[in-house]
C-alpha cells in the first residue's frame, strides 16, 4: 500500500444520479408480474431508520435485501488444511467450502473457458492465480497467496443486494459486500467517470468508451454476473455525473449505464444520502457506510482491516480529476488520492425492472448493527414502500431476535466483539474486538474482560483479544483478562502508554502475538497464575514486554 494510502485518505467516488427519483425509467409493467418462488408475499420497502445512541452514527438502519445473478465469492479448498490465505478476523462463515471432492474436480478440469470459468455439476466456478489479482501483497490485510503457480478456486455464489430505494416496479440495488478489486482508472492522469476504465469493466464496453481504448466486451462485471434475461431486466438508468460537493472538480458528462458505483452525493451530505441510510455527515464513522468484502474480492486485490472492512469506490472525482472519491473501511468519505491504486472493492449498483419474473427472490433484511435475517427466497411484490416515520403504525409485538451467526461483531456495554463460534444450544464463543466506538477507545481507562459475555441472553466465552484491538488507548491503565483467554493478537495493547497493572487469570493462554504490549509502561507490573508464571513470562516478553516490566 502505498504511503499516501496510509498518511492521507483512499477515497472514490461511484455514482448514481437517476435523473430526481430513478427517472427516466422505462414504461411500468403491470403489477403482479414478479417472480415467485415461496408461498410467502414480500412487498420491498425503503431502509428503515431509527435513533441508536449506541451506534457511533447515531442511528441504526435496515434495509430489505434480494438476491439477483451470481458471481465468484467463496473459496474452494481441500479437506484437512489450514486456510493461511486470510487472517481469521478477515473473513466470515461461509467464505470458505471445504470440498475434497469438489477441489480436485476443478483441480483435475481441463476444459475451463477463456474467462477461466467452469460449470460442474450444476455449479459454476472461476479460477485465479496470484498473477491475476489486480494487486497482492504479504502484508498485514490482503490475500496471501502462498505460491504464484497454483490455482485457487471460487464458486458462483447468488449476490445479494440491499435495496436502497423502491419506485413503483423499480428498485434502486447496491450490492451487499464488495464483489471485485478493480481500478477506477488503470492509468495515472485526468479522468472522469464517463472515460474510466472501471465504468467499461462493469458494463462490457468496447475500447471506443475509456480513455485508454481497453476492450471489456468479452472480459467484465455484466456479463458474468448476469445471464441475458437478467441483463434485460436491468434498467438503462440516467446518471447525473455532478461536480465534486467541496472541491468544485468537473464530475464530466452524464452518461446512461446499466451498472455504475454509487456517488458521493448519494452516501452524504444530501436527503437523497440520507433516505438511503447514510448520515449525512462525511466525517461521522458511519456504520451504514462499512463494507465488508467476498473472499474472491479479496483475492483480487482488496484491502481489509482486523474487522474485514475495507474502501470502496465512488463515482466521483476528487480534489483533482486525477483522484477519485471512496468510502473508508470505518464508514468516512473521503479522497483516494490515486484513481489508479489497486486497494478500493467494487460495489456495483443497479435498477432493478421488478416486473420481470422469476429473476430474483427475497433475502430477509441487513442492519447496520451487523445482525441479518437472511432467507433463501420468497416472493416479491410490487408498489410498495415505507410511508414516512410520522405515519408509521405502531408495532404491536416485539420482533424476534435474529440468530447470532459466526462472524457477526455485536456491541456490549462499551466493548465490541466478533463471534468465532455459535453452538448448537445458542452459546458460543467471541473474540474481544476492541472498544465500542472511538470515542469509547480514548476514553476507556480501565478494561476486564470477564469470562463470558452476553448475546441474545446467550452466553458467550470470550477467548482472545484481536489483532490491534485497544492499539493506542492511551489513558488505559489497568487491565484484567479473564479465564477463558487463550490468545492476545498483534499489537492489542501497542502504545498503551499508561497500561501499568495487568492481571492475567487465565490459565490457558497460548499464543501471545507480535508486539501486543509494546510501549505501555516501562514499569509494568503483570500478574499471572502461579503455575504458568515461567511459560507467560515467555510469552510476554516475546510479545514485545519491556525488560523493566515485572511479572510475577
């Protein structure tokens, strides 16, 4: 990554203007028409919005989801094998198939295509080598690809999309996680979004439509991702291609594309912005605006923090039209200051012709709270939408809570923390994520992590403090791990400069990461069991203790 990215910002912007309110739109079809696959009727609604003084953007949202054409998303693996290619904290359940027999089926396959994509049984995959990422590298946050000659697999998965606006017969879609890694431009200079090599890709232009006359017909977004007849219900939507909000930078031609990145004015500072879900605020760590990524876009090329957030583009120009606009792993916007760099996912938009049968079917509902309610299909009905929140009735019943799933971070009290096992009984085990919100983080002086926590009145073990998970909490003073500790990642307590007292209680810890207590304070004292004292010792010196730090 380069310095810039680190020191500056990462920013891009995508965008959408559809003309007002998705217009102009083509003719409505007549209610009525939409694809059924469930006894279940689902009318889709706009994101629905309520206060959460617990949520770092002061509200939490939820939106209807569908599920509309596939891509590659999880990763074929052997039985048997640790998977090094992400760190655990990066990815969710689900990313990863572990198939002996369906691996060395596509191992064995000598009839892939020139896109490198192979139906079997059925199923649908693509395969990629480290030479085909738009970027790799070792380092913290990407992809490991363990060696350049191997293949790694990926299977066609459905993309599930939030709907962030309905109209009728007609559903304004953005996709859920980021699908791909491309660049918004591959050459350095001038650009706007009508010449750029990102809108060609998605689309399947010719070379007649970017400015560096790149063919994208035969190799793009639209037409791996959809089928015909769901190209053709894919609306050729109006894009308004505005000036920079701040800075003035010419935003170029409109332009009419069935696919296209979200625009800046569409994820802040306007009403459009905000009846979508996103606060208005760019400066606010908007967790409507957070992104977490598939694991084949992360094998392209894509940048993911300890949480498995990562950037995502923006259809807009930047301070300089050879910059683009992005949304921030922790929910800003902001500049990328290289429309070229290799590190921002794709998360394409669409509308969606809801009238068109048997493309698509429900897919329960995503909150900005991290929870979901997924489901594999339903009927959708058309013409529906939220009625303003002054005229909402009132619920009569409580909603029932959503299952935790692995993967999820839930907030509790002033922690935040990542669910690494769900039992059958509803317990299970969580990773200490770090504070609850940055606010939290300077503020928090002293932490105990305690044995179990609560979720869904379930509880749940805490074993291990993530990687960076209280990295420069600078008024912390005192810690206590408690008994269910096994691990403490990378850098979790760095820069603790005033961490003083640490009480170990747990006798099963194992693994103490790199530099995980470098630079608290010199005269430490740390506690620990008396039975493990020579083993911890060990371990927390390894882990970056200072030689003037007592453990005993």
């Amino acid at each position: 990554m380069k310095n810039k990215f680190i020191t500056l910002k990462r920013g891009l912007a995508a965008v959408l203007a559809i003309s007002l309110a998705l217009a102009p739109l083509p003719a409505a079809i007549p209610e009525g028409a939409a694809g059924k696959t469930k006894a279940t009727d689902v009318t889709l609604q706009n994101p629905r919005i309520v206060t959460d003084d617990s949520m770092e953007a002061g509200q939490k949202v939820t939106w209807d989801c569908v599920w509309f054409g596939s891509y590659p998303q999880a990763e074929v693996i052997p039985g048997g094998a640790e998977y090094t290619a992400l760190d655990s904290n990066q990815w969710q359940d689900g990313d990863v198939i572990v198939s002996n027999s369906v691996y060395f089926a596509l191992k064995n396959a000598s009839d892939w295509d020139a896109n490198n994509n192979i139906t079997l049984n059925g199923a649908k995959y693509r395969r990629m080598k480290k030479e085909d990422a738009t970027y790799s590298d070792d380092m913290y946050g990407y992809y490991n690809w363990s060696s350049g000659e191997d293949y790694h697999y990926f299977k066609y998965e459905p993309v599930k999309w939030r709907v962030l606006r309905t109209d009728g017969n007609y559903a304004l879609l953005l996709s859920d996680v980021a699908l791909d890694d491309e660049q918004y431009h591959i050459e350095f200079g001038d650009v706007t979004w009508e010449n750029s090599t990102v809108r060609s890709w998605l689309n399947g232009y010719g070379a007649g439509s970017n400015q560096q006359s790149i063919d994208y017909s035969r190799k793009n977004f639209i037409s791996s991702a959809f089928n015909a007849s769901e190209q053709a219900a894919i609306v050729n939507s109006f894009l308004e291609n505005a000036d920079n909000i701040e800075d003035g930078t010419s935003g170029g031609n409109n332009t009419t594309d069935k696919v296209f990145l979200l625009s800046e004015s569409e994820v802040w500072n306007t009403d459009k912005a905000k009846s979508y879900g996103f606060v208005k605020d760019k400066y606010i760590y908007d967790e409507a605006r957070r992104c977490q990524s598939s694991t084949y876009a992360k094998a392209r090329g894509m940048f993911s923090t300890y949480t498995g957030n990562g950037w995502w583009w923006l259809r807009w120009p930047g301070n300089y039209l050879s910059n683009a606009m992005c949304v921030m792993s922790d929910g800003l916007v902001d500049v990328y200051y290289d429309s070229p760099d290799l590190n921002c996912g794709v998360r394409p938009a669409l509308n969606l012709n809801l009238s068109s049968p048997n493309l698509y079917t429900y897919a329960g509902t995503v909150c900005s709270d991290g929870t979901d309610t997924e489901v594999g299909g339903g009927t959708v009905t058309t013409g529906g939408g939220t009625p303003p929140a002054s005229k909402q009735p009132p619920s009569s019943s409580k909603p029932e809570e959503p299952a935790v799933r692995k993967g999820q971070t839930v907030k509790a009290g002033r922690l935040r923390y990542k669910v690494s096992k769900v039992h059958s009984d509803g317990t299970g085990e969580v990773i200490l994520a770090g504070a609850a919100s940055k606010k939290n983080a300077k503020k928090l002086t002293s932490l105990k992590t305690g044995d179990t926590v609560k979720i869904n009145k379930k509880n749940f073990k805490v074993t291990a403090i993530a990687n960076n998970a209280f990295k420069n909490c600078k008024k912390l003073k005192r810690v206590v791990l408690g008994k269910e500790i096994t691990s403490i990642g990378a850098k979790a307590f760095s820069g603790c400069k005033a961490l003083k007292k640490i009480t170990i209680k747990s006798a099963k810890l194992k693994k103490v990461g790199k530099n995980a207590f470098k630079g608290i304070h010199a005269k430490a004292v740390i506690k620990a069991p008396k039975a493990k004292l020579k083993a911890y010792k060990k371990l927390l010196r390894a882990g970056g203790m200072g030689l003037k730090a007592r453990i005993k």
